[in-house]
C-alpha cells in the first residue's frame, strides 16, 4: 500500500492525494485546468476533487497512471532525438 509522510505519521494515500502527485508530474503547478480537459471532465469536478469533496475514482487514477506512462515515453523519445553524439563539438556551449 502507498503511504504518505503527514505530520510525522504514515497515512495512506488517498485517491485525491494520488490526482495531485499525478497530475502536478504531468502537468505543472497549474494543473487543474489541464487535468480536467485530458479527463474529459468539467474543471469544476476537478475542483471538488481537490478541496475533497469527492474523491477520484480508480478509474481516474488509472487514467492519470496511463498519461503519465505516455508522457514519459515522449520525453525519452524526445530525448532520444535530441542527443549530440560526441563525436560532435559545439564551439557555442561554454562550460
């Protein structure tokens, strides 16, 4: 079971508390407008979610787990794409 560190005590991970981890990661601080349009769901649910009025399904869990999974394969794609091999020099880069 995840846990999380709260006033010094292990507590377990709510749903709401995994929306946060997830959607921050993949999103940035403003995430909860963007969270919302890649859910399909009105931001004002996302909203309640966070104050914790409702929680998040699982299913909206697994959603947020499978966006993050994708993000990450485009960053490493990117990445990927992106290396300078070291055979080449930059005269532009100063350490």
């Amino acid at each position: 079971m995840s846990t999380r560190e709260s006033s010094g005590n292990v507590a377990p991970m709510t749903n709401r508390d995994r929306l946060t981890l997830l959607a921050e990661a993949i999103f940035g601080p403003r995430w909860q407008n963007a969270t919302a349009r890649a859910l399909g769901v009105n931001t004002r649910q996302v909203h309640r979610w966070v104050s914790g009025e409702y929680q998040p399904s699982d299913a909206v869990i697994r959603r947020l787990i499978s966006l993050a999974r994708q993000k990450r394969a485009d960053i490493d794609a990117a990445i990927r794409a992106a290396h300078i091999s070291s055979d080449t020099r930059s005269s532009d880069f100063v350490p």
